[in-house]
C-alpha cells in the first residue's frame, strides 16, 4: 500500500505529517480489541468477588456509559477525524486549557500503560521461562516500540494479529461456557445457571457492592476511544469511525456482558478459585487440559496488545499536542514514514523509567499508578462536555448524531459526576482520585495560563492524514475555531 504524506516535509525527508497508513480490516480489529485486555481475562474477578453475581448490573451500567461516550465522540471524529481526537475538540469547543489538561492527562495514562503491560507480560513470561521478569519485560517494550517506529502499518498490523487472537479465544470461551452452561459439554463438572442465586443471592453484598463493581467494570472499558485516534491514519477516517461506533454495543455486549455471564453462572462469586482470574477459573471447573498454559498465553498477548497501542496513543496525542504548541515541536517532527519518532521514542523512554522505577522504587511507582486512577472518568466527562457545547453551537445537524440530546448528554455527566463522588465514598479509591485530581488541577492551571498568554507561533490541530493537495483545505478547516 502506498502511504501518502498528508504534507511534503523540508527537503531533509522529515515533516510534521502522518501518512494514511492504516488499512480497513487493522482499523476493524483495533476497534475490536481495543476494549479487550487483562482486566476481561483476569481483573474481572475483582468485580465478581465484590458484587457477586450482581457484578452483571456493574458492567450493563459501566457498558451503557461506554456506549453513550462513543456515541457523543464519534459525532464529532466523524464531523473532523483528528489524531488528537477528544483533545483537540476540547481544544475548539470549550478552550485551550481543555485540550491542553486532558491531552496531558491522557497521554500520561497511556505512558502509565506501557510498564503495567510490560511488567504483566514479563512475569508471566518468567513463569514460563524462568528468567528474571525484568528482561522479559523492558525486551516487550523495546520491539514494540521499534515496531512503532518503522511506520503506522506495522502497528495496525501487530494490533490485527493481537486482537484476532484475542477475539478467537474469547469466542472459543463462550462457546465452550455455553456447552457447560446447557450441560453437554463432556469433562466438565459445571452446567446450568444456579450459581447466579444459590450462594446468598443474586446481590448478596448489597447495592453498593454493585456500585463498587462498577469501577473495576468502567475501567476495564479503557480503549475504545483509541479507534478515532488510529481512524484519522487511514484513507477512509469517516467510514471507519461510523463503522467502529456502530458496532461498539454488540461488542461490550458479548465479549463483556456474554463473558462475565457464563463466569457467574458456572462459578460461584465466592470461590477461591476466582483468584486465578475468572478465566481460567471456568476452564479448569470444565477440566479443559492445560487451562493455566492456555491462559498464560492468552494473557501476554492481551498484555502485549495494550503495550503496543499504548505506545502508539501516547505518540500519537504528544504529536497533536505539540501541533497545536502545547508539547515541545520537536514531538511533531515525523519521519519519511510519517511516524512521530520523538513522540514514540520520548513517550517509550519515560515508560521505561517507569518499569525500572517498579523495581527499584516499588512505592513510588504505586504512588504513579494512582495518579492515573481516574483519569479515564475524566476522559468520559470531557467528551461529554465537549460535544454538549460543541453541538450547541453548530447551525445545522452533524452526520453522526447523539442520541435524544442534549438529555442523554447531560445525564452522562450526571452519571460521571456521581461515580467520582463514589470513588470518593469507597476508602479503596479515594487515594486514586485525589491524586487524579491533583494531577488534572495542576494541568489546568498551566492550561489556563497558556490560553490566556495566547498561541503565538503554533501551527494549527493536527489534522487527520491528508493528501497533500487537501493540505491548505485542511488547515483552513481545522483551524476556524468552534467557539
């Protein structure tokens, strides 16, 4: 496939251009597999043993606020396909401040990823080989983030053989969950539906167990958001987000909803055995052979998965935040191949300091983690906001539409105002959003600082990857601010 840049760069072969190098079916996949990661294969245990079997209502809420979020930001990726995505509409609708926090909140979330994902990789690795998890771990990094640095299809193309892989197995799970679950299923020592209410009830913590099994179920979600960044590197953005958005329900619906069902039917909540992980928990309660192997495997290709599309989103949003002057402009230069190869190489450099910190300073590193806790609910919020002001202000209906708005907009931040004020209740949280919040406040300031000192000097949003004869279009559309 030819990769066109979206501008011709100085005559030294670099630019501040991406190219549209991601094909249809590596777009399709990424959305697919962008919300499947070790928290469906593992983490989900932690909700089933706080809800019980009632964890289905955490993650059919969680789910719908996913579902409404996509909605209200696919209107306006569809509207302007960006790399920036919710960033850079911020950015137009309510400020710079806006664009300038949550570009930084997020990206710093994604550097975050990049040594949970090498670290789970590399321990389970180190089971498998016995060598130290640290080596394991930093080699991960390293040849993903190499990967990166080649050019955009290699990352699409790493993403569609992990997501591929990750979706055979979960589709195999369900299959063999539904045999157990209807009793056919030879071998197997579980079948029907009982455990939903046979051991204390359908809820047998309470409602605010249900509540406090919605946050691992929301932040579990994490990820569907990536498909409108990736979607601005391929040739047909509009179609690919349209498609992605669509299709958005009926994959949390089976994969999450379909999943943790089968997990609660054929498991008891309070079984010892979820503590390996709701997966393997169900397979080895069917006697499927070398359950735990199977699992190991799937675990580090849905660890490396996340790796890899960490290092591209946090790339891809320091890009955009330095087109739009609010990142040093050396993280917009791209490379005859238009990768941002400073964003990548910076962006991969702080994540390997964040594994060694692991290591070498385990508190602080806790401490690190934290600061990320709730930053995802942010993400939720601002794109909320963001469209509600954004389609306040436009004269004519968008191709995309939010559904019943402004009422369903407005209650999606309701719902987010009310689980930040849950994390602020559960003693298990509070630590997370405080340092969140601090986080955020101390971006805000500077936003703020930033807008009021103007953006002498910066080049416009970035820009979805355009033909270079679009190019003068392009910066005379994204530029016209929405406010």
């Amino acid at each position: 496939m030819r990769h066109r840049p979206s501008a011709p760069g100085p005559s030294n072969g670099t630019g501040t251009a991406l190219t549209q190098g991601l094909k249809g079916r590596q777009i399709t996949m990424i959305s697919i597999g962008g919300v499947i990661g070790a928290g469906l294969f593992v983490g989900s245990s932690t909700a089933v043993a706080t809800a019980g079997p009632a964890v289905l209502i955490s993650f059919l809420l969680a789910a719908a606020l996913v579902v409404l979020v996509m909605q209200m930001l696919g209107e306006m990726a569809v509207a302007h396909p960006d790399t920036g995505s919710f960033s850079t509409y911020a950015d137009r609708a309510l400020g710079r401040w806006a664009g300038f926090s949550i570009g930084w909140l997020y990206w710093w979330f994604y550097i975050l990823v990049i040594p949970i994902e090498a670290i789970a990789a590399g321990e389970v690795i180190a089971g498998l080989t016995s060598v130290p998890s640290w080596i394991p771990a930093l080699a991960m990094i390293v040849l993903l983030a190499g990967s990166n640095l080649l050019a955009v299809r290699n990352y699409g193309e790493f993403e569609y053989w992990f997501a591929l892989l990750k979706v055979v197995a979960i589709v195999a799970f369900l299959v063999l969950g539904l045999l157990a679950v209807l009793g056919v299923l030879p071998g197997s020592d579980t079948h029907g539906v009982a455990n939903l209410w046979s051991h204390g009830g359908f809820a047998p913590e309470g409602g605010v167990a249900v509540l406090a099994g919605l946050l691992t179920a929301m932040f579990s979600f994490q990820g569907s958001e990536i498909v409108t960044i990736a979607a601005a590197e391929s040739e047909e953005p509009k179609k690919n987000i349209k498609k992605a958005v669509r299709a958005v329900v009926w994959r949390l619906g089976l994969f999450y909803l379909g999943s943790i069902f089968l997990v609660v039917s054929l498991v008891p909540w309070n079984s010892d055995a979820l503590a390996a992980g709701s997966y393997q928990a169900v397979l080895d309660r069917m006697n499927i052979p070398g359950a735990g192997r199977i699992m190991d495997v799937v675990l580090v290709v849905a660890v490396s998965s996340c790796l890899n599309s960490a290092v591209y989103t946090a790339s891809r949003m320091a890009f955009s935040l330095a087109r739009r002057g609010d990142a040093p402009a050396a993280l917009a230069a791209t490379s005859p191949n238009g990768v941002p190869r400073n964003a990548v190489v910076g962006s991969t450099v702080i994540g390997v300091v964040a594994v060694i910190a692991n290591y070498l300073l385990p508190s602080v590193f806790t401490y690190l983690i934290a600061s990320s806790g709730a930053i995802a609910l942010m993400m939720y919020l601002v794109i909320a906001l963001t469209q509600y002001a954004t389609r306040r202000k436009q004269g004519h209906p968008p191709e995309v539409r939010m559904w019943a708005f402004p009422y369903l907009t407005l209650a999606t931040i309701a719902f987010i105002a009310g689980v930040l004020v849950l994390m602020a209740v559960l003693p298990g949280h509070r630590l997370e959003l405080w340092l969140s919040l601090g986080l955020a406040a101390v971006l805000v300031g500077v936003g703020v600082l930033r807008q009021r000192g103007g953006r002498p000097g910066a080049g416009t949003p970035a820009t979805p990857a355009t033909p270079a004869k679009d190019e003068a279009a392009a910066r005379a559309r994204t530029a016209a601010p929405l406010r």
